[in-house]
C-alpha cells in the first residue's frame, strides 16, 4: 500500500487531468458478491489502463443490486465495500478514477424519473438482455418493476457523466442503444444537444468460463476464483476444473477446445509459447491433467497472492475505503447534479 | 388579500400546530391545468377546512403530470403557479397549510427506486384506477413506464411524509391499497414499523358532474367552470348545461336527476331549501330552463367573484407564489429526506 494515502490524490483529481482524452468513461458492478477472475479479464484489467488515458469513473451499483436482492439486502450492503477493494487491489488507483456509490447521487434517481415517462413498458419487455435474465432468473410475470426498469436506470448513470465511452460485454448492447433512445428522445424534446450518445467500448477478452465449464459463474454454483480466494480455495477450484472428460489416461490425446484448464491457461499464463507447447503436449497424449492443472494453480497462486495481500490490507482500513468512496461520491454529485439541472430545464421544472 | 405577506407565517408554520391532531394528512393535484369547480366540491373546501385541524402537506404533483405529458412538458410546467394561486383563492393558507412542489423533494425519487423493487409488473398492471386510465388514455402497449409505476410514486409521495390520512375519491382507493402493501413489506424487512399505514379520507360530496352531464371533466372539452373563469366563461358555461331534454316547453313537467343545473344549484347554492322548492317546481312544470340557469349563473357570478378577484391577485406577484412553494418545499425536503435515511437503513446502506 502507498505511504500517501489515496484519499489525499482522490481531491487533486479534477487538475491532473490535463493530459487524458476527452472520453468519459462510465463503468461499475452490481454490488452483489466479491468481485473473481472473470471480472478481472472481462473488465478490471482494461479499466487499470483505461485510467491513465481517459476520464474514468466507476459507479458502485448498490441501488441496481437490490434490483433482484430487495428481499435480501445484506448481498448487496455487506459486499460495497468488498467491491471497493477488489477495485484498490487490482491497481486501480482514486486519484486516476473516480469511484463512487449509486445510492449516493440523488440526481440518479431524479433523471431515472424523468426519462421512465420516455420510455414505454413494451420498449423495455423487448430488451434482449433483461428478457433473457428474466428467463434465467426465473421471474416471469412476478418480475420486480424496478429489475424490468432497470435499463432506464443505467441510462440515468451513463448520461448522469455525460459518458462517452462505456466498456462492456456484447451481451450488454440492447442497453447502450436504450440509452441512446432516451438521448435522442430528450434532445428532440429540448431542440438542442442536451445529452451525448455514448459508445460502446467492447473488450477483446473473450469470456472466461467458469470452474465447472457449463454454467455462468455464479457464487452460489461455487464455480469462480474470486479475488480474494485463499490459497486453499485455488487450489481446490483448479482441482475441480473441468478438461476434458474424454482424456481418460495420460497417454491418450486430449481435447483443449472447452478444457477450462486451457482456456484460463491461455487467459493468465504469462508465456504464450509455453502454453502453446503445453496445448501441443496434450493433444498428442502424455502429458496429464495433474500437471496442467499444476501449472495452472502456481499461475494462478502468483497472480493472486499480491492481489489478495493488498485486498486483506484494504478491508483492514474500512474508513479509507469509506473516505475513497465519499470523495468519489461527492464529485459524482456535483456532476450528475449538474446533468438533472439541464434535464429540469426541458421539462421547465426549474422555476424555484 | 392579507397585509401580511404569506411567506412570513409560513416560516412559523411548524411552531404554530400546536392545537393540531396526530393526524398526518397528504394531498395534493397534478399540475397539468388549473384547478375548477369539480376540485372545489371534490376537495379544495375540504382541505381549507382540515388545515385547522391537522398538519396538512400540499404536493403540488409536476413530475407526476409529465408521467403522461413528457411530450408536451409546458402543460405542466406553465400550470404549477396556477395551481398554487388556485389554492390561496380558495383559502388555503400557507401558514396553516404546507404547500409544496413534488420536483424539488429529492427523496420521493429515491424512495420510487426503493419501493419500485417490491412490486412487481403484474401487480402495476391489477391496478384498477390504472388499468381504466390506461383504457381512457389509449395507452395499450405503449404505456410510459413511469405512467405504469406512479402508484409506486405516489406511495412515495404518501409515506415521505408519514401520511396518515389521504383525502381520495373511492375511485383512488387502490392506490392506497398499492401504498399499504408497501408499508408492510418494508416494515416486514425492517422487522420494525420504520412507514406508517395510512386511511383514505373519503369526501361526503358527490363528484360534480361535467357542464356536458356525460363526459369526464377536461380541459380539452371544454365541459368545466376554472376557478378564474371570466363572467362570460361562466354565463356560457351554464347556457350550455345540460337540462332535461324532453323538457321542452316551460309548462311541461321536467326531470331533475341528472339536470346539471339543479345538481350544481344542490352542490353551491346557500339556501337548500330554496333549491327544493325549485325543483318542485320544475317537476310539475311552468319552471324553464332559462329561469333555472339565471339563478344558478347569479350563484356561481357570486361565489367566484371573489376568487377570481384574489386569483388574480395572486397571479400578480409570482415572486411571491415561488417564495411560498420554495419555503414548504424547503420544510418538505428535510421531512422525506428523514424517512430516506429510515428506508436506506433498512437496506442497509447509510454507510458513507
């Protein structure tokens, strides 16, 4: 851990930003569970970088989680703060993004508001994305009206930054392009530019699999790494990763397509050519999964050691962590606060 | 109108109520035009009478006007100073009364999200008043989300104040019955009373029928009396009433029921009795319509004047109707902040 604490840098943010671009970036998680290795691939590891180029803010979703959590809060209070050191332990640094709480910005809430009377229920029972987790989460009819809104909600965060730039998965489109609409549908309202359409910033990474190969990470299927996994759940979860089912002994061929052991070697190993020896030793039979997997946990230990290390720090500090989050957040109001005031405006509800 | 200026008495408002019940009453109209007759008999006399006896909050409903006007946001906006000269003509006062203004109460937005995932979709879409709204409106498919969800708003609306008592007609008892249902899941994950129930209070009166005698009142039709009706706007409005149509010479015998003229002349003229007498006389003929309207038109000339009078009064000095909507703003803001913080501790989320 840095000797100046972080929460010092956090308030010079606004003046050393001189030499990034002029894309905003908006980014964040639910805050429903510690953060694993498929966000460090799919997102943190970009967001490390992105920060150094761009204005880069990271809005801890806590008012989203309770989306499908309302009867369960603690999922979501109990891991904001887990979320935050996550954040902290893979490098992301507060006086390079601004990390702040959704619950935290009123005005959130207000442009939610304002914009779910721009939106019809039709629109939003078409969304790809929402129809799909209304499938897998089981809800059907009795869906939440906040989880089936949801879509305005983000809308509200990306725009609430005037958010140029936004990294997600491919699976997360249907709601830039909502977004969007709303932008459209409001600059037409008001005869001038008073939101920005935003991009989609598409990660290269291809998706992580989780341990077990078939389902989507999830905590309760036990089937990711987190972050903050000790030794002992490493090692176990790389145990338990599925290969190929096939490869029943050594000296067979085996497959490296849909073998997780491969894929996460591919994703973390260091050395590509050592990988590609290995892919080439296993297919043409004799080399085992003990020693793959081997390979794989000793990766993965080294990787995640520091990680962890910084992590378990983090959490041992709880008010720096509330402190990063409070500063994140008060700049956070202050912008959004302004986005609500040119919204008001085409509405003409700024007469007091 | 008073020497002393509204706007001083009611900064003492909160010290003067005293000699007040327990009884926490919220009320309020959509600000999509100005107030008329239907209100006055509906509930504006009502709540001039209830102020003196309970702490009484006005919410003066802009943001939920636009649920169904964003597309046309000037009816809202350009009628929240109607609406509010409206109800000081009339005689509700500002010392006695809190008169507030529904887009600069942060809190009802937060509380939307909160509630908005303890209801789902299908219950919205139970929702009687709604589903005939949605009917009248020509909605189908295409229903704004936030025309949809406004009963989650309105329970915001209701328990941001601690309401205990809401003035409705019975066709506004489902959503009551919407807000009590969310008091008791909150309270239920609370495992503690953090909302409070509340009791709708009917009115005695009867609804006003429109001047048409079939349509529902609106402005569009051109079938109300305004508050600030001109002398000529009210002789026209009460030539045009609908009488007995078969009543069709002076010494026929006609029908009262549903003769707007005597349902009006029941709901305002001062003397019953006289009324009764009238309406003999029309039942066994030799009393004309002509006849009958004159003395309606005098009663209304008379009870109006003096409105319109301080209506335009009022409307004179917009400084001070944005004072007084900015003070019981004020007030209204730190009373539904408080019940915010009540509701986010519940998700466990005052943590910064």
């Amino acid at each position: 851990m840095n000797d100046q604490p972080f929460t010092n840098q956090a308030t010079n943010q606004a003046t050393k930003q001189s030499t990034k671009t002029a894309e905003i970036i908006l980014t964040g998680d639910r805050a429903t569970g510690p953060l694993h290795l498929g966000h460090y691939v799919g997102s943190l590891k970009q967001r490390v970088d992105l920060q150094n180029h761009h204005q880069q803010t990271i809005l801890v979703a806590d008012m989203q989680g309770l989306t499908d959590n309302a009867h369960n809060p603690t999922k979501v209070s109990s891991n904001i703060l887990n979320v935050v050191a996550d954040y902290l332990a893979v490098g992301i640094n507060p006086a390079k993004t601004t990390i702040c709480l959704q619950s935290q910005l009123p005005a959130l809430a207000e442009l939610t508001m304002y914009y779910s009377n721009l939106v019809t229920i039709a629109r939003l029972e078409r969304n790809p994305t929402v129809k799909s987790e209304i499938q897998s989460k089981g809800f059907e009819r009795s869906i939440p009206a906040g989880f089936l809104t949801y879509p305005i909600s983000q809308a509200a965060d990306i725009t609430g930054f005037h958010a140029t730039l936004v990294p997600v998965g491919d699976d997360q489109l249907p709601m830039l392009e909502q977004t969007n609409e709303i932008v459209r549908k409001l600059n037409s309202l008001a005869g001038k530019k008073i939101l920005k359409e935003c991009r989609p910033l598409l990660s290269n990474a291809s998706r992580l699999p989780s341990t077990d190969g078939k389902n989507k990470m999830s905590k309760t299927m036990g089937n990711t790494i987190n972050l903050g996994a000790s030794e002992k759940e490493i090692r176990e979860a790389v145990k338990s990763m599925y290969t190929d089912p096939n490869h029943l002994r050594i000296e067979d061929p085996g497959s490296v397509d849909g073998n997780v052991v491969f894929t996460y070697l591919d994703a973390f190993h260091p050395e590509a050519a050592y990988v590609e020896e290995l892919k080439a030793h296993y297919q043409r039979g004799g080399l085992g999964d003990g020693t793959t997997k081997k390979i794989l946990e000793e990766c993965l230990q080294e990787m995640l050691r520091p990680i962890r290390q910084k992590r378990t720090e983090f959490l041992s500090d709880k008010a720096q962590l509330i402190e990063i989050l409070s500063k994140g957040s008060e700049i956070s109001r202050e912008k959004t606060q302004q986005v609500l005031v040119d919204v008001k405006e085409v509405f003409g509800l700024n007469i007091l």
